[in-house]
C-alpha cells in the first residue's frame, strides 16, 4: 500500500480537541506529550520539521533532559498508532524521517484545517464570481468543521501561538458569512446572533457594523442608530478612542437613508458589498480583545461550545483625567503607525520619548497608549524600568522580561532558569502577537535592548531622561522629544487642578508662577497642589514665595531648566513641620517604591499613631501619595531629594539605625506571617522578640498572613537584597527562610531560589552552620519546584551534613523528608522509602511529633506506591490518629489523601470518598489551594471510575476553577479529562 493509500485510511480533526480514525474508528493517540508532538506535525502537514523545530514547539526554551529520546520515542508510538500493520523497522509510510527532519503525510481531503481553508477558499471564489448563494453556503460548511479551541487541552508555545491565529482567522470568517447572509436572507433573522456577537466582542466594530446594517435593513433605521450609539459608547469606555471612519460613514448613512444601503437585488455580489465591504479587510476588522464569540449558526448547524481563550494583559497605568496640551508630540506619534493594511516592512516599531526628568514623559506615552491600544488586540505590557531609581538600581532587563512572561501566563515550570532563556522565550511569545509594550524610565539602550520584541506586530514605547542615540541608530528608533510646556498649556494645566476662576482672576501671579515653575509638568503640579490645598493663599503670595526660596535639586543636565524643581522641593519641605520632615527623610532610605505605613512608622522609630499622623501630612502636601489604604509611593524624583536630605541632615548613626528597625519590622512581622501559614516546619527557628519601638504586624488567621505575604512579596525581596549588600546578614537569610511558605504555596520558586541563593551568600559570610543549613535546604525546595532534582539533592545533602555537625536530628529528617519527596517526583520510590524511613526514626529520637506524622504518612505514600497497600493503610493511619490528637489540621489533609489514595487503591470506593472529601474539607479551610485543586482532581477520577460522571465532572470543574486562579500549567490536564469526559461521540 502506497503513502497516500495509507494516509486515505485515516482522518484528523484538529479544530476542537485533537482526534483521529482509522477507517471509521477513533484512535487512542496516547499520552498528552505524544498528542502535542501529532498536532505539531498536523499543524505542519506535509512539510519537514527538524528536531530542533519539535522540541522546541513542544517544551518551548526548556527542553527536559534526553529530548531526543523523548521525541523518537513518541514518534514510535505515534507510528505504531497510525499504522498497527507495519512491520518493526521497515520505513514509515506515513510519519517518514528525512534528511530535513520529520514528514507527517496527510492528504488534503484528511484533515479537518484543509477542510475548513479548502470551504472559504470556495466562497471567495463564488463571491467573486457574482454567486452570493454558493459563498453562504461553503461558508457555513466551513464553520460548521469547528467543534471548539484549536487542539483543545493540548499546550506547548507552537499550538497555543497556532491556536491564537486560528481563532482570529475563525472570527474573520464568521463575518464574511454574517455578511453572505444579509444579501440571502431576511436581516432580522440575524439580528439576535449579532447582538450575542457584540455582548462578546464589544470593540469589534466589524459586528457593530453588520448589527446596524441588519437593523437598518429590516426596517429599524432607529434601533441601527441606537446601535451605533451603544458601539461608540463600548468602544470609548474600552479603547479610549472615538470608532473608525469607516464605521461612523456608516452612521451618516443610515441616518441619511441612503438607498444604496438596502438590498435591492438579493443574492447579488452588489447587495452584499453595498453596506460595509466584503472579505477579511471589510469594516472593522481589527480586534481590540480576545474572542470568545460562538462558531457560525447556519442551517442545521449544531451548537458549539465557546473556546476558552488566553489572558490578554492590560497592564497601562491609570491615564491622567487632566492631561493637556502635547498636539505636535501626539500629531508626530500618530505619524509613526502604519495605516490600515500596511505593513511595517518587518521591523519593529520603536517610539523613543525623550526629555528631562519630570516633563511628562510617562503621562504622554501612558494617555497615548491608551489611544492606540485598541490597534493591538494581544494586550499590553508596561514596566518602569527605573533607570534614574533614586537607589541607584535600575532594574536589570531579566527582571522585566521576567514580569512580561508573568503577565503572559507563562506557568513556572515553563519557565527557563538562564536570562537567555527567558529572553528568547519571550520574543518567541511576542512572535506571534500585536502587542503594545511601553518600557518607562529607561536608563539607556543596553537596558533597553534585550526587551525589544523580533517581530513587526508589536510596537514599542520607550520613555527616559537619555536621548537614546545608540537605540535610534542602530535599532531604527523614532526619538519624539517632549519639550516643557507652553505657556498656554501652563496655564490650562492650573486652571483644571486649581480652578480656572482662581487663574483668571490672577494672571500676573499665574505668569509667574510658570515662569518661575519653568514650565516643568512636575513643579507646576506641586505648586498647584499647595493651593489647592490651601485655598484662601493668594497666587501672588505663592509666586512670591517661590523667588525667595534658594536651592533646588540642582541641574539634571548641566544648566537645565528643570533644575527649578528642587527649589519646589525645598519649599515644601521647608514648610513641613519638622516631624513630617524627618519622616520624608527617612523614606528615602526604603529600597522600593512603594512602602506600607507600618514600615514607615518602623523607619521613623515613632508609636503607629503619631507615625501615620505624619504620612497624612505628606499625603497632602503631594511629596507622597497613598495608592491604597495605608500604603504609599512616591515619584523619582521625590525620592532622591528625601534620600539626599538624609545624607546631609541625619547623621550615619541615625540612618543605620533607621534601617535596623525598618529590617526588624520587616522580619519579626514575616516570621509571624510565615508561623500562620506553616506552624509546624521541619526547620523551626528561634527569633529573639523585636525591640519596643519597632512596629510588628499581626494577623487574625494564616488568610491574613497570606494576604500580607502577597502585598508585600516585590518589597520583601528588594529589602533581602539591601539587607545583604549592607551585610546585615543575619536579616538577609532569616527574611528568606521567613519567606518560603509563601513562596512554596504561590509556585513563585525563580523569585526563591534566586534569593535563597542571597540567603546562602549572607549566612556563609556570617559562618552561621545553622543559617547555611536551613537556607541549604530553602534552596532543596525552590529547585524541587522547578524540576531541577540534581539540584535538590546536592542541597539536602548539603542541608544534611550540616544538621549532623550541629547534632540537629530534627533538621536532619527535614533534609531526609526533602529527599524523598524529590525522588518521589523522580518515581524512584524505593530510595524515597528509605529517606522516609530514616526521617521518621530522628523525628522520633528528637521527639518531634509533628515531624513524626508527616514521616509516617510519607513512608505509608511510599509503601502504597510499591504495592503494599495494608503497610501503607497501617503508616497513614498512624500518621492521622497522631496528627488529631496533636491538632495538626496543616498536615492532616495530606494524609487524608494519602488514605484516600490507597482505599482507591484497594477498590473501597466510600472508604476513598470519604478521605477525599476530608482533605479537601481541610485544605480549603488552611488555604492550601493547589493541594485542594490536587485532591479534587483525584476525587473526580474516582467518581467516574464509579460511573457517577456528573459528579466527577462537577470535582474537575472546581479543581479546573482553582487552578485556572492559580495560573498552574496542571489546568491543561484536567481541562482535556473534562473534554473526554463531555465527548463520547464516535466519528466515521
């Protein structure tokens, strides 16, 4: 038997989860890696694929070791799948390997994709031929191949970037027969379908559109006119923008009647082009958002379950209500988009916005993003890459790429370890999409540089203090220099914050106010701020009080204007009492911007009251703003002036002991955080109490805790960092330790390892032993996390040894427990039995009964693993009889689990349930939400080996609910095990 005789016996689908028959037979296409390995090559049907180009569509960046292997592998079994018949080692007919790499033949009329391009193709020609009807037609044969996402519950960077340009292509196509329709068929009939379009897709003005066109046609000329309203309406609340010409034309025609808008000849190629346009480029075909409309709705088409579809970030600051001015900057920054249709020619847009501190740059390039972001339907990305950060800090660019794969839904164990990786990961998300990505407060091109997406779909805004020369030279940047306001814009500025009565009945003071102001967006919104705050102050005694003021924060670049800032500064600052003044001052020493008012009050060594009394002040006299209750930031520029007032006026004593309380604040309250969520740790340590004058947070329940935990994540690791650079180690390490219930709960393992590692390095500095011991075994952990066991077990043996020397048995089951639940992970269960053996008899030689119960339900896992289920019920049971008489609900619920496991196991199906449902009891009530997900997940498999499948379906949904809040990559699973357990159809 021929190739294609071969490949005519079989038939995939891929538009909806991946399926495939053999001559009227469904295939079992084995495990989910194999199936994501068949989608790559049906995706690429009948072309080579290299190793190289699998195994990077499959793991994308982060291949796992023996790849090779691995892809052969499931190339063998696909192979044995796809052809049963062949003959061990005579070639593949069908899935051939070739000097260029892997070939999967497919012949057009077998694979659902060709199926769906091979109908639209048909309708376009029809359409172009004049034959309206046939164009419906194949067009709603062309819908109707789409049973849901694209490869549904299958992952991996090749099939989700595949699945995103499907879905817009699906979109497209469904417009294009909605048009077919309204030259074929009664418009009102389409009326409902569009209005469920336009509740989905708001921002898409092609179904606006075609809802005004199929109103006005049936004969409601004032419900189109309403339409329009209510898509002008969506469109400015979303986008920020007015709708496009081309739909408001539509508008005026409608509210003209103009003839040329009814069908005067139905089924004529001119009834269907007389209203919008016809094909992919007709009205509005950009898409300011992710679609989630249902698949076509023709004759007898069945109803079609609406895929689910990937988070878009928006991550745009808030834009300024009372922006003004900046029409030649705004006219040049439109200049640089591409007109509709047109194509950048390759390369990446890139808008430099340059100019001195405190000009406007950030409030420019945020109000214009906002008026262009509907142009790109992906999303958008922002970061402040604080390039002139007062402590001297700019952010690193890995650590920004780090945030943008965050905010891409990149799942941590996706997550490449090296700054490489994680680079090219990211140009390869942004490959495939049209996103807006501004990078604020750059310090230069080299920082600027490794964020730059490969690709001409994304554009990017660039904002700093540099002129950016090397990025404009040799990356094709645009520089749009923001200059200082005109006098008139000065003055409209003024007169929104403070009230255009105010100005106008000064207008001397007001000119000399700008004057004096230079016109700097900064010092003029400080300078209003006092008077809106103080209302019966004359503007003259303001502008008076600004020329007797000496000083300023000196020249940002030889002799600039701006230098006038600094006397703004002053000037408030010196109108401070001399309490609040201090406080300022203090707040220049914190590492982050934004700081929670608990800490400051630690800074300044003050009771909480008098403290936040002084916060209040400084809130309303604009050197601070509370961006949440009880938690403040403070611009740039703000903060260098504190940080340089504290080194002239409070003495080096006075700061270091500033910073020792603030540190103090930050450990004793994280300790206790940290005692809420895990009271009982294998690796317990002691805190001496915190001094009288420091400020320690308390919480109510570990809910709380983790609340905290949460705000306070990105500030606890840049005062880690400050905290080892200025070798107050001892804080560096025991914040780290303090740390990792967090960290461990919420998957953020990069975040741990990296500052355990500064953990590491404090307490060898300290020759801590038992420092180094317990933060060997923080690290065990993060790199158990991400999979990299070598690691793991070179830590815990280091974690090991250390406890030995310091004659720690407790410490030393902990580093044994770690072990074993890496080799757990590693499936290697007869070494972890023995780590778990061992763990339990130091435990019980440093009678640490907590520890105890954990080992006991570790060794009773292990045994059920092996398949001695009676020894693994008798460790579980001993483990939870212990755990309740000691009150220990934090580590019941793992061996409720466990239990629940081997009663499966053992075929006692309400024993089981029971367990279960016990754990998972227990887990919601500690937080635990991944080990809930976990539990539900088993829970739901055993319903369905029951046969109760609305309750297993009902434990998958809510385990799929967690873990899509989550972000964790284990959705993917159970979102394919809910799709089996929905389809039950056997396809010809």
């Amino acid at each position: 038997m021929g190739d294609q005789a071969v490949a005519r016996t079989l038939r995939f689908e891929l538009l909806g989860p991946l399926r495939a028959w053999r001559e009227g037979a469904e295939l079992d296409l084995g495990q989910q890696q194999q199936r994501g390995v068949l989608a790559i090559l049906l995706l690429n049907a009948n072309r080579s694929l290299s190793q190289q180009q699998l195994m990077s569509g499959l793991w994308g960046m982060t291949p796992p070791a023996h790849a090779v292997n691995l892809l052969q592998r499931h190339a063998s079994g696909l192979r044995r799948v796809l052809e049963p018949g062949r003959r061990p080692r005579s070639p593949s007919r069908l899935l051939a390997w070739t000097a260029a790499g892997y070939r999967l033949t497919v012949p057009p009329d077998r694979l659902d994709l060709h199926d769906f391009d091979r109908e639209v193709q048909r309708a376009r020609a029809a359409r172009r031929a004049g034959n309206l009807p046939a164009a419906a037609v194949a067009l709603h044969e062309a819908l109707g191949l789409w049973r849901g996402q694209v490869c549904e519950g299958l992952s991996g960077p090749s099939v989700e970037a595949e699945r995103q340009r499907l879905e817009e292509r699906r979109l497209k196509v469904l417009e294009e027969r909605i048009e077919a329709d309204l030259g074929l068929r009664d418009p009102f009939d389409l009326v409902g379908e569009l209005r469920r379009l336009v509740a989905d897709q708001p921002t898409r003005e092609r179904l606006h559109g075609l809802l005004m066109l199929a109103l006005y046609r049936a004969g409601h000329q004032a419900e189109a006119l309403a339409a329009f309203r209510q898509a002008r309406r969506s469109i400015r609340e979303r986008i920020g923008t007015e709708p496009t010409g081309r739909l408001q034309r539509l508008h005026e025609r409608i509210l003209a009647g103009d003839p040329a808008l009814d069908v005067t000849q139905p089924g004529s190629a001119a009834a269907f082009e007389a209203g919008l346009g016809s094909g992919p480029a007709g009205l509005g075909s950009g898409v300011a958002g992710s679609a989630s409309g249902p698949a076509g709705t023709g004759p007898q088409q069945p109803d079609r379950t609406r895929p689910h579809h990937p988070l878009v970030p928006a991550q745009l600051p808030h834009c300024m209500r009372d922006f003004v001015g900046r029409a030649d900057a705004l006219a040049r920054l439109d200049a640089l988009l591409p007109g509709e249709g047109h194509s950048t020619g390759g390369a990446v847009v890139i808008t430099a916005i340059g100019g001195t501190a405190g000009v406007g740059k950030t409030a420019l390039a945020v109000y214009w993003a906002h008026r262009i972001r509907g142009r790109f339907p992906d999303g958008q990305l922002y970061v402040n890459l604080r390039g002139f950060d007062p402590t001297g800090s700019p952010m690193h660019p890995a650590e920004a790429v780090r945030a943008f794969l965050n905010a891409l839904a990149v799942p941590p164990e996706q997550m490449p370890l090296d700054p490489e990786g994680q680079s090219a990961l990211y140009r390869t998300l942004l490959a495939s999409r049209r996103l807006l990505v501004v990078l604020d407060n750059a310090r230069d091109a080299e920082q600027v540089r490794p964020l730059l997406p490969g690709s001409s779909g994304c554009l990017v805004v660039v904002t700093s203090r540099n002129d950016l020369a090397g990025l404009v030279a040799t990356g094709g940047a645009h520089p749009v220099t923001v200059d200082l306001l005109s006098t008139a814009e000065a003055r409209e500025m003024l007169a929104r914050r403070i009230g255009r009565r105010e100005v106008d009945a000064e207008p001397v003071a007001v000119d000399d106010i700008i004057a004096s102001c230079a016109r700097l967006p900064l010092a003029l919104a400080i300078v209003a701020a006092r008077a809106a705050l103080h209302p019966g102050f004359p503007l003259g005694v303001l502008a008076k009080e600004l020329h007797t003021v000496d000083g300023g924060l000196g020249s940002l670049d030889g002799g600039d204007p701006a230098s006038n800032v600094r006397t703004v500064f002053s000037w408030s600052y010196h109108r401070l009492r001399a309490p609040a003044a201090r406080m300022l001052r203090l707040l220049g020493l914190h590492p982050a911007p934004e700081i929670g008012a608990l800490a400051a009050v630690a800074l300044a060594g003050l009771p909480p009251a008098q403290g936040r009394s002084l916060l209040a002040e400084l809130s309303r006299a604009q050197l601070i703003t509370e961006c949440a209750p009880g938690r403040f930031t403070r611009h740039d520029l703000l903060r260098a002036y504190a940080a340089e007032r504290a080194r002239t006026q409070d003495t080096d004593a006075e700061r270091q002991a500033a910073l020792r309380r603030m540190l103090d604040h930050y450990l004793h309250t994280a300790f206790h955080a940290s005692a809420l969520l895990n009271p009982h740790r294998d690796d317990p340590m002691e805190l001496a109490g915190a001094d009288a004058a420091v400020p320690v947070e308390r919480f109510a329940d570990h809910r709380r805790a983790l609340e905290w935990f949460v705000r306070e994540h990105t500030v606890l690791l840049a005062v880690i960092r400050q905290a080892a650079d200025g070798r107050t180690d001892g804080h560096a390490w025991r914040l780290a330790w303090a740390l990792r219930p967090f960290t461990d709960r919420q998957g953020l393992w990069h975040d741990a390892a990296t500052i355990d590692r500064t953990a590491l390095a404090a307490a060898s500095r300290q020759s801590d032993t038992r420092g180094q011991a317990v933060i060997h075994g923080c690290l065990a952990y993060a790199y158990m996390g991400l999979g990299q066991y070598g690691k793991v077990h070179r830590h815990a043996d280091r974690a090991l040894a250390l406890f030995d020397e310091l004659a720690d048995a407790t410490g030393q089951a902990h580093a044994h427990r770690t072990s074993a639940w890496a080799l757990d992970q590693q499936r290697r269960y007869q070494e972890a039995l023995a780590h778990a053996q061992q763990a339990l008899k130091l435990f019980e030689t440093a009678g640490h009964r907590t520890g105890q119960a954990r080992a006991l339900n570790a060794v009773g896992w292990f045994h059920s693993q092996l398949g001695d289920l009676q020894q693994g019920l008798a460790y579980c049971r001993r483990a939870v009889e212990l755990q309740e008489e000691l009150g220990d609900r934090f580590n019941q619920a793992d061996t409720w689990d466990s239990l629940g496991y081997v009663h499966r196991r053992l075929d006692r199906r309400e024993e089981a349930l029971a367990c279960y449902e016990k754990a998972i009891e227990l887990y919601r009530d500690i937080g635990d939400r991944y080990n809930e997900a976990n539990t539900l997940c088993s829970l739901g498999t055993l319903h369905r080996d029951i046969g109760d499948v609305r309750a297993a379906r009902t434990s998958w949904q809510d385990a799929l609910t967690v873990l899509d809040e989550l972000g964790h990559p284990d959705a993917v699973q159970v979102r394919a095990d809910l799709a089996r357990l929905r389809d039950t159809r056997s396809v010809p």
